[in-house]
C-alpha cells in the first residue's frame, strides 16, 4: 500500500528552522561562554509532559533481535514536568518532579537551587526563552538572591529590557538565553536524552512511581556513579551557510505557505547574515537565494499585503524592504560599487 501511494515515512524527519534573527551573534555568546566557562556555570530546562504510563504486560527481551520489546497497550496516568541544572563544572545535576511548570513552581525551583549554591560568588544560568525565564516576577527574585535593587516594573515594561537587564553583568546572579530554536544549545539537553533512555522507558503506575525512579537514577545512578563534564565541540562551522540553503528551497518549492510572522522573522534572519556573515556562505549559495527571491517577489509581497494585523503588516514590509536591498547586493552590483 505505501509502494503503490508512493508513500516513505521512514523518510520523513522533524526539524526546526532557525528563525531568530540574532541567532548566530546569540550562539556566539554561548560559544565563547563554553570555551572559557566561568567558575559557577549552570544549565537549567524543564522536561514537560512526561507521560506516566504502566504498560499492561512486562517488557521482553531477545537475544536474537538483541532489543527490548515494549508492550503496545498502556494505562494512562497523567504527566509529570521534570525541572533540572546541569552543573557544568562537574556534570552532577540537580533536578525536581512537579506536575506543571508555571511561574511559581519555577521560582520556587530556582530559589531552591540558589541555596544550594556558592555564597556570595557570581552563578551564571543557560537557559531558553520561556515565558517565565523572562518575566518581571523573575527579575525580582534574581534581584533579591542578588541582594539589589530591582528595576521597577516601568522600567522593565518589554521583554526586551528584562532580558537586557537579566543578562547584565553587574549583579550576582547572571543569566545566559539560548537563541529561539536553540535548546539544542543548552547542555542540559543531553542530560535529558540520558535521563530519557535510563528512566522514562519502564513502566509506571502512579506519579509517585516515576518520581521515586527519577529521584533514584539522579542521586544515586548520575550524581553517584555517573556524573561528568560534558565536552561541548560543536563551533557552528557550516551551519550559516545551511540556514541560507535552508531558506532558499523553501522560496523556490513553496514560497506561498509560508506564515507572515515566521516570514518577518527569515527575512531579517537572512538580511543579518548577509551583513554580518557575508564570508560564512558561499557565493554560489548567495546567488541561489538571489535567484530563488527575485523569481518569489511577487509572492512574498502579496502574503504581506493580504496579512490583516497592521503592525505585524508593518514590521514585514520593513524587513521585505531590507531583504531586498540584501538581494541587490547579492547580484554584485551595489557591492562592487561600495568596494
């Protein structure tokens, strides 16, 4: 049947596009932060919605297939959000089970956390762009474990500014953002892809079965026996050039479906790189994206025009405007000139 409808979803793979605009000076910072870490350096991620389910007959093993065969018919009994630090000093972690991970369970998460850590000495935080990674109530406790005085609420009216003032150097407590679609920049992913394959494959009854597992493989398993620094090796070589290609193929092949909001976002993207990355990518691949852009104008414009939220209509004609004289340089002509 999947022969004859031409159908191959072994084939088929999720992934996330990179649409952060300041994506490449973001993973920068996190890159110079891993090649020079500093004293008191820490990972923090919530695992949410972990499925807690008891399988209704036990796993079997074979010695042929040399695999664990899971039972397919499971009892469903609720979710459980895990939330941990990854010290990166010495890979031990510390992590906690709640049943969501709202505002107030992660501040209450961290303030634990910050008990535990060194007196009086600077504590760096990696971390990613959730709502409450960046609201006014965080600020205030990193204020307080801080021991200064927070900005007022006026002053700290957009995210632009908490995030401004979180990352600040000038208080103890200092905290590092991963680009949108860049967890995978956060070390504390590869603890969960363990915690995942060690843990949440068995099978569990209640949610106090899988936390009493977590608890166990964290304290007893990792932080006694298995706890190390990770080496991160990883210095973003040919990914500029893949977030161009990446982009061209989508104007070439379907320019059409795009969303405006995550059309404003590449457009920007691409013009950023062009200014800033120019040497990263090759001119064969600039030309490509010129290419596929001039052939897409049209499109790409009247997505824009029929888009009904003025602001957001604004903010894109903006960046089309940009990208465009990105494109004219591309051609050669302006850029010759300007050298």
């Amino acid at each position: 049947m999947l022969r004859n409808s031409r159908l191959k979803p072994h084939l088929s793979i999720y992934f996330l596009q990179i649409t952060d605009p300041d994506f490449f000076p973001k993973m920068e910072h996190l890159l110079a932060l891993y090649r020079d870490p500093p004293s008191n350096l820490y990972f923090f991620d919530e695992c949410p919605g972990i499925q807690i389910l008891r399988r209704l007959a036990p796993d079997l093993q074979t010695n042929e297939m040399k695999k664990r065969i899971e039972e397919f018919e499971y009892i469903r009994n609720g979710t459980m959000d895990v939330l941990a630090f990854l010290n990166h000093a010495d890979g031990k972690v510390y992590a906690e089970c709640h049943s969501n991970h709202e505002t107030s369970t992660f501040l209450g998460v961290f303030r634990r956390h910050i008990a535990r850590a060194p007196d009086s000495e600077p504590l760096h935080y990696v971390m990613d762009n959730l709502a409450c990674h960046r609201g006014y109530p965080f600020c205030e406790l990193v204020a307080e474990l801080s021991d200064v005085q927070c900005p007022s609420k006026k002053d700290l009216n957009t995210v632009d500014k908490r995030v401004a003032w979180l990352q600040s150097q000038d208080k103890r407590i200092i905290i590092h953002y991963t680009p949108y679609h860049g967890s995978w920049l956060n070390m504390v992913e590869i603890w969960f892809g363990i915690m995942g394959r060690k843990v949440l494959g068995e099978s569990f009854g209640s949610a106090d079965e899988l936390k009493a597992a977590l608890e166990a493989f964290v304290e007893q398993h990792w932080n006694g026996l298995l706890a190390h620094p990770f080496r991160w090796g990883y210095g973003g070589n040919g990914l500029h050039e893949k977030a161009v290609k990446r982009f061209t193929r989508m104007l070439a092949d379907s320019a059409e479906k795009f969303e405006v909001r995550i059309l404003v976002k590449m457009l920007a993207l691409m013009t950023n790189l062009f200014t800033d990355y120019f040497h990263e990518v090759s001119e064969s691949t600039w030309n490509q994206l010129a290419d596929a852009a001039t052939l897409n104008d049209e499109v790409i414009a009247d997505l824009i025009e029929r888009d009904d939220r003025p602001k957001r209509k604004a903010k894109a004609e903006k960046a089309l405007a940009a990208f465009r004289t990105s494109i004219r340089q591309c051609t050669g002509q302006e850029r010759k000139a300007a050298a």
